[in-house]
C-alpha cells in the first residue's frame, strides 16, 4: 500500500479541500496520521481545533461531534507564549476508508487566530466495484441529509 501526504497551512475560520476523487472513484484512503502544529511556536497564544471531513461543510465550528459519519479526524491544539504553561495536543482519527475530496476546517477559539499547520498521512488503497460505490453513496447521503 502507498502512503501519501499533505501538508499546509490553514487561516483560522477557514476550509481548505484537498482533492482525492477519481472518475472511477477506485483509490480509497485511511487516515494515517494528522498532526497540527502552530505557525509561531511559543511566541503566540494558540486555541485551536482542526477538524477533517468527508463533505464539504458550510461552517466552521469547535463543536466536536462524534456521532457526525463525516467527521473522519480531530485535533486540538492548545500553547501559550508564557514558558511555564506547556503546549498540548489531542489528535482522533476514524479508521474508515474514503475515496471522495476531503475538507480541512479551523477554528480558533479564546481569542486566538492566528494561522495553523497541519500534516496529514494517507494510506492509498485499491477498491472494489463495491467498496468504490458504497464510499461513495455514503458521502451522497450526508450532502442530503
């Protein structure tokens, strides 16, 4: 299996889509890894929570929904600039395979915007006629639902 990845940097209160669909839609993915990390480490207050999904979404938020099917992956990310408050990161990927574009959202929270990083670790795969169809009619059903 190939592993892929994509890294960037995310203004906060934003979506950023990185595209992954195929014609076919036979080229599956599972997350790997997702890490974020801050644009100025240590000298900026940061509160900040990057959320990956499998549609787009008309919103940003902070909520954490667990229960939500297009939620694939979350991070929090909190620092402080004062040495003496130490950074923490709290990062939950699902383990569901996905052959459609992906959305990357941030929002920061407590006053803090200033800009994230994130990297994330795709492991590509090859689908079924079938595992192509029913990935792809699960995303259908969320953008009507």
């Amino acid at each position: 299996m190939k592993t892929i990845s994509y890294k960037g940097k995310i203004i906060n209160d934003t979506t950023e889509r990185i595209r992954l669909s195929t014609i076919k839609g036979l080229k599956g993915y599972k997350i790997k890894q997702f890490q974020i990390f801050p644009k100025s480490p240590g000298v900026e207050h940061y509160e900040a929570t990057l959320k990956i999904y499998s549609i787009e979404q008309t919103s940003q938020d902070a909520t954490v929904d667990f229960s939500d099917d297009t939620l694939l992956a979350v991070g929090y990310y909190q620092d402080d600039n004062a040495k003496h408050y130490p950074s923490s990161q709290t990062v939950v990927f699902d383990n569901v395979k996905f052959n459609q574009d992906i959305y990357v959202t941030y929002v920061g929270t407590d006053g803090a915007t200033a800009d994230m990083n994130y990297y994330i670790e795709l492991e590509q795969m090859t689908l079924s006629d079938l595992e192509a169809t029913m990935a792809t009619l699960k995303d259908i059903r969320a953008i009507e639902s």
